[in-house]
C-alpha cells in the first residue's frame, strides 16, 4: 500500500543534498506514483546555506514557518519569515541562507518536470 501519513517526531533527521541543514522526509518518490520528488520538513541553523545551484528537470516550491533567511532565485533575493511561500520554476538558479540567530524552518516539496 502506498504512504498516506506520517509523523515528523517519528521521522528520521538526514543531512540535505546540499551538506547544509537537516531535512526529515515525509514523502519520497518511491512512495508515490505521482512525479513528487519528496515532501520534506527541512532546517537551516544560523548562517547555514546552499551555494547557488539549479535543479533542471524539478520544480521546488517552500513553505516557512520560522527564522529569517534569504533565498536569492535567479537575480531576485527574497527576505524569509513565517508564513512566506516560495516558487522556483526548474533550471533556475537558487540559493538559500539562514540569518539571524534562530533555525531557518520550512516545509518543501518537489515535483519533476519530466
């Protein structure tokens, strides 16, 4: 039977492929028969990043729930906080960074484009 739920406190903690933050994952593409890559709960400490990259055949989008951070999507920066959303269409660069003193937090998904 296919993944219908999950509970982030009994997911396990891995490392992103970016070697920066944590994610728990709640979904994987194995688990689904749709095009989602993963839905995940992913975190940043203070001043953690990812160097800009592109994902050329998925579309991430994001949800956050605390901390502040930075997300510069092709040449626009984006100020992050509680309750911002964030699109980024495939193949366009990105990078995302966690300021201030506090955990970045968020919820994310991906969903392949071919």
């Amino acid at each position: 039977m296919e993944k219908i739920t999950a509970t982030i406190a009994n997911l396990v903690s891995e490392s992103t492929a970016h070697l920066q933050g944590s994610k728990k994952v709640f979904l994987r593409n194995a688990d689904t028969p749709t095009n989602i890559t993963q839905v995940a709960y992913g975190s940043f400490k203070a001043s953690d990043f990812c160097e800009m990259h592109t994902h050329p055949t998925m579309e991430e989008c994001f949800y956050f729930l605390s901390g502040n951070g930075i997300y510069t999507v092709g040449d626009q920066k984006i100020t992050l906080q509680n309750g911002v959303f964030v699109r980024i269409p495939a193949g366009i660069p990105h990078r995302l960074e966690a300021v201030g003193d506090q955990p970045l937090e968020y919820v994310y998904f991906g969903v392949a484009t071919e």
